[in-house]
C-alpha cells in the first residue's frame, strides 16, 4: 500500500527565502507525481506534474524533482512572497489512476 | 474553459437526511474522482468513475454511500442517512484519460447536524 509522507509539516519563512519542500512515498512504482497548492477553505491547485520517467519539472518560480528509485520528490520555490503562502499537496499515481496523498506542508511567507 | 464544476458549494444536513452532491468534469474529460478530505486529515481517494462505469470503489465506506456518472449530465456522490462523521469536504477531480494530470474542482463542504 502507497503511503506519502511530507516533511516539514510546516514552515515560516520570511520573504525573498529560496525554500524547498519534501516528500517521500514507499512504493516507488509510481505513474506520476503532482504537486498542488490549497488555500484555507478553497480547493487544490495543480502546481505541476512530474511523469516517472522524468527527472524534474519547472513552471515559473517553483522547481520539482523526482527521484523514483529512492521514492522522493522536492519541490522547490525561488524568492518566495507572501502569495506563496497555502498547504503544498504532494500526491502520487500508483497505476490505478488515483492519487495517494501526502497531509501537505502549509507554508507562511511573512512580508 | 471552464474548470472542474462542484454543487453546491456548501450543505448543511441532519443527521439521518441524505445529501447530493454533484460534480461537472472539465469539458473533454471523461474520468471522474472523488476525494474526501476529512478535518485534519489528508484526502483519501473514494471512487473513481467513467461515463456510466464505477471503475474503482476501493475507497468508498460499504455503506450509506454510492456514485454514479450517467451518460449524460454530472457525476453524483450520495450519502445516504448522514451521520456527524460524515461532514467533511468532497473534492471532485476530472481527467482526459487515467494517469492524466486531475484537475480538481472548489470542492463541497458537508456539515451534519
């Protein structure tokens, strides 16, 4: 069974901070890898994605990577600023089309 | 474009009502997720569905709680004789095809009186 952990489970940062963040899975049989943004109350955000074969994903200021065999993924935000602030969702596709969640990292970026 | 479509936003029920909640796929998409996310948890993957086909319900409580994706018009999540443990929020998710990038929709937050 899939399991996703994300560490840290927050985090306060100041602004202009480069910061990554962590996530880990146990079954390193995945199909993809997805990134998401929530804010309080709202619903998620696709950040990006990352296909198994693929080593890292880009998309503006944020960077993901995955490393498949060690079952880990970063992902990383440039110069953050105070809109950055929301719980990031790291969630794996095991091959059965549905994602397995990890409970997310809420981010503070303080002006 | 129009993005993934949840209804209705909010619902408030009784203990013992049933509560409908209704979800609308990005234009295209033909695979349908529902998720719940319950008060400090993560969300957990309930069923996933194509047109007029269940084709994962791994997720799904055994009882009280089904899902359907009829040819035509949205895919409904129902909850029958709702208890307190039932509120929570539901995300619906769509994809073009399975192992696809899902979109998710606002979401439905069900609170059982």
């Amino acid at each position: 069974k899939q399991e996703v952990t994300q560490i840290p489970a927050a985090l306060s940062v100041p602004e202009g901070e480069n910061l990554v963040l962590n996530c880990s899975f146990t079954d390193s049989a995945i199909y993809n890898l997805q990134w998401f943004r929530q804010d309080p109350g709202k619903g998620l955000t696709s950040l990006l994605l990352i296909q198994s074969s693929q080593r890292e994903q880009t998309s503006g200021r944020l960077n993901a990577s995955l490393d498949k065999s060690s079952g880990r993924s970063t992902l990383y935000i440039a110069a953050s600023q105070p809109g950055d602030s929301a719980t990031y969702l790291c969630a794996v596709n095991s091959g059965y089309s549905t994602l397995t969640f990890g409970k997310g990292t809420m981010l503070l970026v303080s002006p | 474009n129009a993005g993934v479509m949840q209804n209705p936003r909010h619902l408030v029920r009784r203990r013992g009502q049933e509560a409908r909640l209704r979800c609308s796929p990005m234009k295209g998409h033909s695979h349908v997720y529902w998720y719940r996310q319950l008060p400090e948890e993560g969300l957990k993957f309930m069923v996933y569905l194509q047109k007029e086909n269940i084709i994962d319900e791994s997720g799904m409580p055994k009882e009280r709680f089904s899902a359907e994706f009829p040819k035509e018009g949205p895919s409904i999540l129902r909850i029958q004789q709702v208890v307190r443990g039932d509120s929570a929020a539901y995300f619906c998710a769509s994809s073009p095809e399975g192992y696809n990038e899902q979109f998710f929709g606002p979401g439905t937050r069900l609170t059982v009186l």
